[in-house]
C-alpha cells in the first residue's frame, strides 16, 4: 500500500503541521473502518480525567487495528469527538504521540457524548 499527501496551496486555506488535507490510499487490499472508541479501560470504566481517557482510547484503537493485523500506521483518516472544546489541545497532543508526529486527515467535534463522564471519543479508518 501506498499513501500520498495532498496539501494544495492555492485556493485552500494552509494545513497545520499535525494534520493533512488529505491522503490517497494506492494498492491497499483492505479498509478498516473502526467504531468510535471511548477511554475505558476492559472493564468499562471510564478514566478519571481526559489524560486517562486518551490513553485508554490509544491502548483500545492499537488493540482493534491489532484484530486486524494492523497498527496506527495504517490509520488514513481519524474524526475525534470532544465533550469539550477545551479539551482540543490535549487531543491534539495525544494524537500526535500515538501516531508517531505522522500526520493524517482529521476532524475534531465538540458534541454531547452519550454518558457525561466519557470525555473524548475518537473513530478511526485504517487501510492495508
């Protein structure tokens, strides 16, 4: 599989450095589309503060991409949903670090979860 940037600089506005435009997948033989993954931990008990709840939803996404014989390298687009607009930089933070600084297509939402006290939701869509 082969993937390629797509940052125009000429009638979009610049991309930042933590993400991209977009990627073209060439030669991938599977799509992984993954549901949206909270931070709870294999009880279902969701962490204490955001900092705990992006690592559980790391450690949760790698084991899903894992199931499928894939890794966070094969991640080609990633929507994050927030409770809380202030929660965006630490998001950002954290998706950079888990993604090795590789940038990729994202969208972040700030919207109502289902339950107050999850804090974050990230769906993912890999290719390989």
């Amino acid at each position: 599989m082969e993937t390629v940037t797509h940052n125009p600089t000429e009638g979009v506005y610049a991309a930042t450095g933590d993400y991209v435009h977009a990627i073209e997948v060439r030669g991938a033989e599977r799509l992984l589309f993954v549901a949206g993954t909270m931070g709870l931990d294999p009880a279902g008990v969701p962490g204490a503060t955001l900092a705990e709840q992006l690592e559980l939803i790391w450690s949760n996404l790698r084991a899903v991409l894992a199931s499928a014989g894939m890794t966070v390298d094969n991640i080609v687009r990633l929507t994050t949903y927030l409770r809380d607009a202030s929660y965006a930089e630490e998001n950002a933070k954290a998706r950079v670090a888990a993604l090795g600084g590789r940038a990729v297509p994202t969208t972040a939402i700030v919207a109502e979860t289902l339950v107050s006290d999850w804090l974050v939701e990230i769906e993912v869509i890999a290719a390989g």
